[in-house]
C-alpha cells in the first residue's frame, strides 16, 4: 500500500473584531473583472480580482482599485479550487476584509469569512450583506455567529455591519 500525502486547511472562526485587526485594508466595492493564469513556476493557477473601491473602511491606500490574489481558478481547461475561498463574479458588489503578504499581495482575509455579498432589498432598496458559500450563513453581525445548518441565509443590513466595523476599529485605535 502507498501512503497518500494529503493536505489541510485550519481556519479559525474570525468575529467582527478580529477580521477588523486582522486586515490591513477593509472596502466595499464592485469586482470589475477576473483573471485566471498559471503561477510563473507553473505549479499553481491564481485568479487575479480586480475590485473598484467605492468606500474604504480601513486603509491608507488612496487608489480606487484593488487587485487581489488568490490561489485557484481555470486555465487551458484546468480547474484548481480551494475549499472555503471566497467566489467572485464581475459585476457584483462586495465588502471585503483584505490582508496583505509579504510581497503586499492583497487577499481576503479568513478565506470566505471576509467577504460579504452585498444586494439590495427589492421592496426597500436597503443594501444587505451575506456571505454566499455554504456553511457561512451569518446570523449576528457582532460576533459573526453562523447560521445553524438548515437555516436559511439571514441577510444583515451593510449599515448595522459598517456600524459593528466603525466600533471594532475604535476600540483597537487603528483607521
């Protein structure tokens, strides 16, 4: 028999104040476009996101784009997914979490649990947030208490997240 090398992802969950603490960078903004390509050592497909900002929460960066980083995607055919990494469609409005690494790639931080969908309430038109990847259902915005399994997908005003956001980062002193 052949031993099998496996791999595994640990993720911890992140709360509203430790995703705060925990990214260099917090945006709301619309994904203009992706891009899927082979890492220059070929040994890995990354997908480019290219996100313009239309508030920033957190961060010095006065561009109104960013570009994140993350490991997966298609190319030539080829598929390579991550389990728990976030999804992206052009088009779709997002608030994003954003970590930088060494090089300043920046990445959504805690995979899926730092991105939030945003759409709008039809009747009201108010923006609400989710998270979209299964077993992500969030049901309190303070601490980010998931859904239990079953449940529907509760949707949170982006003004009550913004407000637990604003309050996370007075507390930790950091803007």
């Amino acid at each position: 028999m052949t031993p099998v090398l496996a791999w595994a992802t640990t993720v911890f969950h992140l709360d509203t104040p430790a995703l705060v603490e925990g990214s260099s960078d917090i945006v709301i903004g619309h994904v203009d476009a992706l891009r899927s390509y082979m890492s220059p050592d070929h040994r890995h497909i990354l997908t480019e996101v290219t996100v313009t900002v239309a508030d920033r929460l957190k961060g010095d960066d006065a561009t109104q784009q960013v570009t994140l980083v993350q490991l997966g995607g298609e190319v030539d055919g080829m598929r390579y997914t991550v389990p728990g990494s976030p999804l992206f469609k052009p088009g779709e409005e997002a608030l994003l979490f954003i970590w930088r690494d060494e090089s300043g790639r920046a990445q959504v931080n805690g995979l899926a649990q730092g991105k939030f969908d945003i759409t709008r309430d039809s009747a009201t038109g108010e923006r609400l947030i989710q998270r979209t990847l299964p077993g992500l259902a969030v049901k309190n915005p303070r601490t980010l208490a998931l859904a239990a399994r079953g449940q529907p997908a509760a949707r949170i005003p982006l003004s009550t997240m913004m407000r637990e956001i604003r309050r996370a980062l007075e507390e930790s002193g950091a803007r």
